[in-house]
C-alpha cells in the first residue's frame, strides 16, 4: 500500500514538472550565418539556444547546405536570416526541411544601397550590418522575433535589445572617433571582398573592391596583374584579406606593389572564439583599429 501511494503521488507531481521543465528549456534558434548568430545570443541570453548554420571563417554567399542541417532546421522554433538576397541557399532549404517555425529576416527596417555585382550590373548590397545603425535594426526585428515565438520572456528580450542596441551606440560613435584624424585624400582602402560598401558610406572611406577577385576561385594571372596596375593607378597605402579570402593574394599584391598590407578584416563572418572578431563589436573594433592605422601609415 505504501508503495502504492508512493507511485501515485510521483504520477500526479510528474506532469507538473515535466510541464515545468518543458516550459524553461531554451527556444531553440538557427541563424543563417555566425554574425547574425552572435547578435541572437547578445539578445536572447541563456534563454535561447542559438545554432548557425555557416560558422566563424565561413563564407556565406557560397555555402553548400549539408543534410544535418535539415535536422538543425526542423528542431528549431525560429529562423534568423539576413535577407536582401544574401543567404540564396536558404529558400531551397527551408523547402526540403518544411520549416514550420517563424522566420525573422533580420534586414527588414534596413534602407539597402546597391552595389556592383561580379557582371558589373547594379544589384542589392546585403553586408547592412557593416553599418552600425543598421545593426540596431536587426537587433530589434531579432527582439521582435524572439517574444514572438517565446511571449513568457518578450520584456527580457526588448530589455536585453535595448541595452546591446546602446552598446553598438557607443561602437558607432568610438570608430567616429577613432577615424576623425585621418584626411580625407588617405581614406582609401583596396579589400578582396566587395562588402564594405556600408561601412564606407557611414565613416567616408573609399573601398576600391580588388578587380577580378572574389571569394570564390582563386584569381587569375590576368586578373592579379589587372590588380597590381589598380592598386598603382589608385595610389592605394594597404591591401586587406578577408577572413573567407586566401591571404596568399594578398601577400603577393603587397609585394608586387609595395601597399602595405594591412592584415585580415572580418566582413561576413566572425572568427574563431579564440580569435580577434569573436563577436560582433570585437569585428567593428578590430576592423575599424587595422582601417585606421593603414591608412594613417
């Protein structure tokens, strides 16, 4: 009889703490790619569980979705993409998942600017968050997100947004700062990877994008000598790599035409933990530092 009761008050207090337990598991949360990753983890906190799909050092605009990623996808609450034609993987895969979920395209309040793209024709630039203040906009449509699909913590998510949204504030106004010295005729910058374009408009730079390279296929000689004569012609102080970008290329246009060359920048994804741009105000900090001193060398 003991044992009975026993069992029978365990059966009517499990379903209350399993509720319970099912109830504080964190919202399970997919980003696209290790920028906007981090920007969910900044928001969400230890209530959410935060998986990117392409991770630190990876290059999104040519990532190849593997099958664990359909699994990744199905478990998951809420889908935080970019948007502006960036991730043009992402609808082939939300199709063979049969995502359920919410999406938040992270993009939305953003104003794009165009671009350049590798045929020369005009075309969306979907770098937005090389712009601080559009960063801002995407940590709002992520809060926005968030208290959607999890209403029970919605206060601790616009809390949390508001006080990272203050703290890109500050990024913004320290890299106004950082730049305000450096003349205007030395503010000029070659990157192997044309997704500055947002950066430059808010700090007045020039970023002449490496004629001939992108992050997909090594170059050819034609198209390196084509650089070298650019980088001469343009009288260009520092060459920079991307994270995504052999630093091969780089090494040799600094040789061939004396620029210096100013180390590797963080465009479309964050490094490593371990490394310098771990984070998204680690990138603006450490981008902005290495821009800085290059072109005030």
């Amino acid at each position: 009889m003991r044992r009975r009761s026993f069992l029978a008050g365990l059966a009517t207090v499990c379903p209350l703490g399993c509720r319970a337990a099912r109830a504080a598991a964190p919202l399970r949360v997919v980003a696209s790619f290790s920028i906007l990753a981090d920007l969910v983890r900044q928001v969400g906190g230890g209530a959410v569980a935060v998986e990117s799909l392409v991770g630190p050092n990876g290059d999104v605009h040519v990532y190849e979705p593997r099958p664990k990623d359909l699994r990744t996808l199905i478990d998951a609450g809420l889908l935080v993409r970019n948007g502006l034609g960036l991730e043009g993987w992402m609808d082939r895969l939300t199709g063979a998942a049969d995502f359920k979920g919410q999406v938040v395209v992270a993009a939305a309040m953003v104003t794009p600017r165009m671009m350049r793209d590798d045929g020369g024709l005009l075309a969306t630039d979907p770098h937005a968050w090389q712009d601080p203040r559009n960063a801002i906009l995407y940590v709002r449509a992520i809060s926005d997100g968030l208290a959607a699909a999890d209403p029970a913590n919605a206060a601790t998510y616009r809390d949390s947004a508001a006080r990272y949204g203050a703290r890109i504030a500050q990024a913004d106004a320290w890299i106004q700062a950082t730049l305000a010295p450096i003349p205007v005729n030395q503010r000029r910058i070659i990157t192997t990877h044309d997704a500055f374009g947002y950066y430059a408009a808010r700090y007045g730079i020039e970023f002449l994008s490496a004629e001939g390279v992108n992050t997909e296929s090594e170059p050819s000689a034609k198209a390196i000598a084509a650089l070298v004569r650019q980088i001469k012609r343009e009288k260009v102080r520092a060459v920079f790599i991307e994270n995504m970008t052999s630093p091969r290329i780089a090494q040799m246009l600094a040789r061939e035409t004396g620029a210096m060359l100013g180390g590797t920048v963080y465009s479309d994804a964050l490094s490593a933990p371990d490394g310098p741009a771990a984070t998204y105000l680690d990138l603006l900090h450490y981008n902005s530092k290495l821009f800085a001193s290059a072109m005030a060398g």
